[in-house]
C-alpha cells in the first residue's frame, strides 16, 4: 500500500474553491461545489479560507464508525484512502460525526456522504491548485 496523505498549508489557501470545481467534474462530471470531496471552510473570527478534506488519519475513526451492518467504508488497499460505497450507505452519518477534521460531505441531493478518495492516487486538487496549498506526500514526510 502506497502510505502517501494530502497536506495543507492553510496559510497559503487563497479560497478560490478551484480545488472545490475540479474535484466535481473529475467524480461526478459536473462543476457543482456541493458534489466536491474537498470544501472551502472559513475561520471564524476572520475571513481566512481553508481546504477541508480527509487528511487520511491513520486512526480511520470514520471506518470504525460506520455501522458494522452496513460496512459502507472501507480501506484503499492501493492507496489507503477511506472510499465510500454508495450503493452501501444510507446517510446515517456517523462517519461524518466520528471525523475529527470535519472531513466528510453530505453528497448533494443524496442521502450519502462523500470523502476524498485521493483520486486513485493522482489527486486533482492537487494538479489544479494554482497557490500550492495542497501537497500529496509520504506519511512522515508532514
């Protein structure tokens, strides 16, 4: 398994939502923010932006939060990242509450939640991000 994690460097974060954009249209061949696995959050207190997207915690509190009948999560054995099975899930989101980094999207007009899939290996918000605020690295290297 290829131990490789998204880093954020927030302070470099622009919130353009180019990030938001792109990773619609590569999973769901729409532009449509609400269908991104990557969301732009604000601080409160200010206006800075910020990319929320699983950081592929190595504690998975997502997977172990999912109902054991339902096993919608589950483990990318290639790349490790936590993938959801549609078919599976039914919007209980208890992934989403279990997720530290606020990391888990309800999916738009669905009772289901997304969560970034690192793009098989390849992420686009990465590739698309014309500040470099993502970076897709080797575990330690963070």
């Amino acid at each position: 398994m290829i131990d490789r994690v998204l880093v954020v460097d927030a302070e470099l974060c622009t919130g353009c939502r180019i990030c938001e954009l792109w990773c619609s249209l590569k999973h769901f061949g729409v532009i449509n923010a609400s269908k991104s696995r990557i969301r732009i959050g604000k601080k409160q207190g200010d206006l800075s932006s910020y990319p929320k997207v699983c950081l592929q915690c190595a504690d998975r509190y997502c997977i172990a939060a999912c109902p054991p009948k339902i096993k919608a999560l589950s483990l990318d054995k290639k790349t490790g990242a936590v993938l959801v099975d549609l078919d599976k899930c039914i919007g209980c989101e208890k992934c989403r509450e279990a997720c530290p980094y606020d990391a888990i999207h309800p999916l738009a007009d669905e009772k289901k939640v997304i969560i970034c899939d690192l793009c098989a290996g390849n992420p686009e918000c990465v590739i698309q991000c014309p500040e470099g605020v993502l970076s897709y690295v080797m575990r330690g290297e963070v």
